[in-house]
C-alpha cells in the first residue's frame, strides 16, 4: 500500500504561481510513475503532469511551458510548479502514483483557485 499527502493547494491571482507537493510513504519503493491529474467542476478528471522515475516527464498541452513536474525520489515526493496560472486552471488537484505491478494509488486532492 501506499499512501498520498498532497499540500500546496490555494487561493491566487491570474498570473500567478503556486508549488504542489504531494509525498508518498508505505511502499513507495514500489512506485515507478508520479504525476498529477486535475478535476473542474462539471468537468472530467484529467492528467496534467508525471514523471517516471527515470526522470521522463508528460505535461498536458495546455500547461506546457507553465507548469513544470519534478521529483525527489530520496524523499518520494513529487512537485508541481505551476507559473502563470489562469482561470481555467482551477480545479482540485490530485497526486497519484502507479507501481511496476500497476497499481494506481490517488492522494486526496488539493484545490487550486485561480481568481481573474
């Protein structure tokens, strides 16, 4: 098992920045995949940023450029640095990681508001 605790999340002007960090403990030897999904209100849950833990990383298109994944494998966190944030970026915000035997495991979620 492995758990999620996600921190970071708040209230911000358009243009603004904010740093997501979201720690794993349990088995997190197991991970392999880390990254962060997002959910509006009305909206589809979807996947904004991971990184393996080989270092590749995957962004969604339209925070390519803001939003940079980074991760700390000797303290099992991962990090999203969102820059330039816009109102159509707020939604809660949800860590998850995936093991080599394919389990998904999702922390609680953070919510991010962006204010116009």
């Amino acid at each position: 098992q492995v758990q999620l605790v996600e921190s970071g999340g708040g209230l911000v002007q358009t243009g603004g920045s904010l740093r997501l960090s979201c720690a794993a403990s349990g088995s997190a030897f197991t991970i392999n995949v880390m990254g962060w999904y997002r959910q509006a209100p009305g909206k589809l849950r979807e996947p904004v940023a991971a990184i393996s833990d080989g270092g590749s990383t995957d962004y969604l298109d339209s925070v390519k450029g803001r939003f940079t994944i980074s991760r700390d494998t000797t303290k099992n966190t991962v990090y999203l640095q969102m820059n330039t944030l816009k109102p159509e970026d707020t939604a809660v915000y949800y860590c998850f990681a995936t093991s080599r035997a394919g389990v998904t495991y999702w922390g609680q979620g953070t919510q991010v508001t962006v204010s116009s």
